[in-house]
C-alpha cells in the first residue's frame, strides 16, 4: 500500500507553517530567514531564498521564477528524497562544489574526473523553445 513519506513545500512564510508531522519535511522559503525560527522536527529541514519574493520562483512561466534559485531547490529536493524513498543518495550539493573546484581552482583533470560518472560524456541536444515557435509562426 503506498504511503506518503516526506512532504516538500514552498512557501512565503515559514513562520505560520508548523513541520511538527509525522513525516519529514523540506520548505523551501522565499524571502529573508527571519531572526527567530520556530523549532522544526529533527527530520526536517528548511531553506531560506533571499534573493527572491515569492514561493511561485519554482513556477515556469510564471512572472516570479528564477532559474538558478529554482535549480538549487530541485537538486535540494533530490538530496532530501533519495534516502527517504530508497533511492540511491548522493550529495549532489557537495559533489558539485568538489566538481567545481576540481576543475576552476585546483585545475586538476584526475581530480575533476574522480566527480564524474565512470564513462563521462556530453549530450549537446538543440532545444527550441516555445518563443522560438511562436516567433517563427508570426513571421
């Protein structure tokens, strides 16, 4: 019988959102951490996302999104996940910073190959986006 595991919620404002549940949850909150946290639940996490206004950054094609913010709430969203549902885990947070060192820092391409998959490669796929349609339709 399926059951829920974990809950992931974005939200505007931690504050009125209590994560005392039976079930670990991640929050994902637009705006500033305010200066008193309520307490959450071991199991339980929350990230602040100062540089955006509203939980809707997550939201493509919504006047709010961000992509780079959104992008970090995804990979968070991975990490937090993965244990709980059986999956295989991976940091991918700290993978990339060690991939990113490895290759911008430390400049070392054994080290930088270490973070890899064992056979590496890149997929260059050409995407067309909906604009690009639309702009070509009018034309």
């Amino acid at each position: 019988m399926p059951q829920v595991v974990t809950a992931i919620i974005y939200t505007d404002q931690a504050g009125h959102l209590t994560t005392q549940t039976s079930i670990p949850v991640l929050l994902h909150v637009a705006g500033e951490q305010p200066t008193t946290i309520s307490k959450t639940s071991p199991q339980s996490k929350a990230y602040y996302y100062p540089t955006v206004t509203s939980s809707r950054f997550s939201t493509p094609f919504s006047a709010e999104f961000h992509y780079n913010t959104e992008a970090i709430s995804h990979t968070r969203n991975l990490t937090f996940l993965k244990p709980k549902v059986g999956g295989p885990y991976f940091d991918l947070e700290t993978i990339w910073d060690e991939h990113t060192y490895y290759e911008f820092a430390d400049r070392s391409v054994q080290h930088t190959m270490s973070t890899m998959v064992h056979e590496p490669y890149v997929n260059h796929v050409p995407t067309v986006s909906n604009l690009d349609i639309l702009v070509s339709e009018k034309r």
